[in-house]
C-alpha cells in the first residue's frame, strides 16, 4: 500500500474511540432501514409506477400478533379473525415479504386459475426435491408426471379400490374387531391408521404397513406406542410413519411456512435436529414401499399408484424423486382422508341415534351416495365446516407485471414474487349468503337462498390445474368408510375435541364409544 493509505490506516487506529460511535452507529441503521424496506415493501412492490390506478392490498392486524401465531396451530383462526375484522376480500398480513389472504370465493379461484401465478417451490421434507404436487405447472415434467398418475385416480379404478376384497378386509375386519371391543376411542388416530392401511394394501403395492394391527387402546382411550419409542424399527411401518410424520410437518410444513429463514439455522435448535432424524425416518418407510414392490409380481390390483412410479422412467431421474414421490402420496393419501372421517363421526355422534338410524337406512337402501342425500349432505357439510386443508393453497405470483385481481368492486394489484394464500377454512365459512356458518347443518345444502354460496364457495379440493389429484379417492374412501361404521354402530361422543392444525386441520383429545347396533 501506498504511504499515504498507511497513514490513513494509522490515524484511524489512534482516533479515540468516540470518534468512532456516529459513523457505527449511522451504518447500523441504514442496514436496518434497508432490510426493513426490502422486506416490508419488495423492488418488485416498488418499480410498478404505471399502475397507479391499481391498490395494493392493505395490511390487516399487527406484526407481533401476526408473527406470534403463524405457523402455530391458531394460523386459520386468526385468518379468520382477520377476514371478519375487516369484510375484505383480499387482504395483506402483517409479515416480513408480501403475503396476502385471497379470502373472496371469486378471488381465490381467479388466482387458482391463473396463469400469472404458480406453486411454490417444494420444502425440506422432500429434501428440495420437485414432486408432482410441488413441481412448477409448466414445468416441462409436469405434465408427463401428472398424466402417468391419472389412470390410477379414474373412476373405473376408483371403484375397483372401494370395492376389491383388500379394502373389505381392512374395514370389516381390522377395523370393527378395534370397534367391537366397545371402549372409547380416538377417532383421529383410529382413522389415519385404517385408511394408511388401506393405502398400502390396496394401491402401494399391497404392502401391510400394520397400522391397525399395532393399535391398542388403554382404559382411558389413549393410544399406546410400540415397545419401544426410542427405536422406529421396532414400530411397525405404519406406526413409525404417524409417529414421525407430525414431528416433520411442523418443522418443514409450518414453522417454515412463514419464516423462510428458517432453514438456515433450524438444525441448532432442539426440535429442528429432531424434525430432521424424522424425516431421514419417513424416507426410509417409502424406500421399503418402493423395495417391497420390486418383490412383486405384476398385481394391477394393489400398484395402481405405485406403478406409475417404478415403471417410468422419463419423468423420474433418480432413486430419490421415486422416493419423495411415494412419501408424498403417502402424506396427502391418507390423513386428508382419515381426518375427515374423524371429523363426520364426531358431528354424527352429536346428533345422536335418531340423525344415525337415518344414515343407517340410506346404507341399507343403498341411496346414499346420491346427490343431496343425507349422507352425501353430511359429507359435504363436514368438508365444508372442517376442511382439512384449512389454510388451502399457496400460490406464488411470477409474471413480471404481477396479477391483477377485483374483488367487491375494488381492483388490487399483487406484486411479482407475492404470496397468496387461499385459506379454505375462512372462505368457506365466511361466503356472503351462508346462514350461521359455525354451525354444522347438512339441510343447508337444500337451502336455495344459500346455493350460490355453496356453489361457489365449496371447493375442498381446490380447483385448476393443480386441484388435488387423488380428489375422487379421498372422497370414495370417505363415504365407504363412513357407510361401513354407521351401517353396524351408535357413536357416542366422551369427551369433544380441539380442532390443531399444522399443515392439515385434524380434532385432536376427543373420545368416541361405539355401539354395535346391527350384525356384520
């Protein structure tokens, strides 16, 4: 360096130290006022200045209530809470980056539609592996993906799965031999292990995950864990998959949802370091789904799903894309369906024997899966009043002049890289024309001054072209199952439930006893 840098370098090393405290102090707040902008109000929020005539969405609740709950199980109610504090329809959170609440039924399936928007990118539970429900829409592998899955979701194959002597045996058998017992139960737990075991057996290659046979229950209802709760291999492969499963989606699922940083420093704290032990546990279920297949011989009956899986070879580059992809279907397959099973059995035992005896005849009749039935009203009423994907779809905008959205008269403009959520949960329960929205009511599925409410506003599934893929399973499986348990069973409720969610709404604490009312 030169000599006149070397002084320089002396002078500052000699200045007294509280020459020093302004500029540090200037310094530090210019990187707080840059952060602070860049997060509250994102470049591509700023460059828009030929759209003046569109509003942004305004900020709803504070910052501190915001952060303090999202990611938490109080998400959708205070989405809620904030839908019916303000009446918009599109509102923004009080968050770092630019998350908005697309909580109008018009709105929401306007962006669901969109070609403006697209899904985010995939979490660390699929270890940042695309899957064909976390991939790009118009990713180039997208499509080839989702038509190979098709064929497995039609509604020939659908039938031949609510009815193949596979399903049968689990819901006849292992299922009523828990319920015949007459104890009190948990419906959340009893009905994710029967339809993973459903799951298994009759779409993933016929593998017997053993959910059911490993279920016990104790005098006070609760579930007893394996032997050993230290070790996943002495769980069966069901047990050890819904042990793990919630310990992961909380991480990669919830807490990250909101706070993206997350993951640069989730592994120093307690439970981020157990999260990530739990998803190397889940890995190690799909890869033995994907082992026992390879035993097999060619079964259309039970690899309906899995086939697509092993058998292409395009779309499917590595071992690992096969493996995240058989523990997507594993995720999505079975707690949408057995949470909302759980949920129709407690609102079927609140209303007791008579509301029963009348499923029961529509069973026996074999009505009741027609429309507008009773028993296809209670379906629809319990997916409307506890969706289970409570906080719906997210949707990231990625066109470069950003989306153009009205609602109650008023034209918004969603900035490039905005978030949008479509909150199932408030949407249906907050759409203009419902009558006592809280309360579960299957006759307002007759009611025609509540239809267009219903009709546009009931969308559990979500719609587009990233609706759910496995839609007409969940719901055949939902009103099978159903029909099995109320067709044989009085319900009686023990003690209610509290309704938790992370990433999926389920009624978690409530207890059940089951009356065998007619033989088998």
């Amino acid at each position: 360096p030169s000599d006149g840098l070397r002084r320089s370098f002396r002078q500052l090393r000699l200045a007294p130290r509280g020459h020093m405290v302004a500029p540090v102090a200037a310094a530090c707040c210019a990187v707080v006022v840059v952060v602070v902008v860049f997060f509250f109000f994102p470049p591509s929020s700023r460059k828009r200045k030929d759209v003046v005539h569109f509003r942004l969405p305004p900020v709803i609740g504070t910052f501190g209530e915001t952060f303090a709950k999202v990611g938490t199980p109080e998400t959708p109610w205070l989405v809620l809470e904030l839908k019916r504090l303000c009446g918009l329809g599109v509102f923004r959170l009080a968050l770092p980056g630019y998350v908005v609440a697309v909580t109008d039924a018009e709105a929401a399936r306007f962006v669901l539609t969109s070609r403006a928007v697209d899904k985010r990118h995939g979490g660390g539970l699929a270890k940042d592996i695309p899957t064909v429900f976390t991939r790009r829409t118009f990713d180039p592998r997208q499509a080839p993906k989702r038509k190979l899955a098709a064929p497995a979701f039609s509604a020939k194959r659908v039938e031949a799965t609510v009815r193949s002597p596979a399903f049968r045996r689990v819901v006849d058998d292992d299922l009523c031999a828990i319920l015949d017992r007459g104890t009190p139960f948990d419906p959340s737990l009893l009905m994710t292990a029967a339809v993973l075991d459903v799951l298994g057996k009759v779409s993933l290659g016929g593998i017997d995950f053993r959910t059911l046979e490993s279920y016990d229950d104790d005098e006070g209802g609760e579930k007893r864990q394996s032997k050993s709760e230290s070790s996943s291999s002495s769980s069966s492969l069901g047990q050890t998959f819904l042990k793990e499963l919630p310990i992961c989606l909380r991480e990669y699922s919830s807490r990250r949802m909101f706070n993206p940083y997350r993951k640069y420093y989730y592994r120093l704290t307690p439970s981020g370091r157990r999260a990530f032990v739990a998803r190397e546990r889940l890995w190690e279920v799909s890869a033995a789904v994907l082992r026992h297949r390879a035993l097999l011989k060619n079964d259309d009956d039970v690899c309906a799903i899995l086939d697509h899986i092993v058998a292409a070879k395009g779309p499917y580059a590595t071992d690992d894309e096969r493996v995240v992809e058989v523990l997507t279907y594993l995720i999505a397959g079975h707690d949408t369906t057995g949470f909302s099973l759980a949920f129709a059995l407690y609102e079927v035992a609140k209303r007791g024997p008579t509301f029963t005896a009348q499923l029961r005849r529509e069973v026996k009749e074999d009505t009741f899966l027609r429309q507008d039935s009773l028993f296809d009203r209670t379906c629809k009423e319990t997916l409307r009043l506890w969706p289970v994907a409570a906080m719906g779809s997210f949707r990231r905008v990625t066109d470069p002049d950003g989306l153009h959205l009205k609602t109650q008269n008023i034209d918004y403009h969603l900035p490039k890289n905005t978030t949008c959520m479509m909150p199932f949960l408030t949407i249906m329960r907050t759409a203009e024309g419902l009558k006592h929205p809280d309360t579960f009511d299957p006759d307002r599925w007759l009611d025609p001054d509540q239809a267009a409410a219903l009709h546009t506003s009931f969308f559990p599934f979500s719609v587009g072209l990233r609706n759910c893929l496995g839609m007409s399973l969940a719901q055949a499986e939902l009103k099978h199952i159903l029909a099995a348990l109320v067709a044989r069973y009085d319900f009686a409720l023990v003690a209610d439930f509290k309704p938790d969610f992370f990433l999926t709404m389920k009624p978690l604490g409530g207890l059940l006893k089951a009356t065998k009312v007619v033989p088998p």
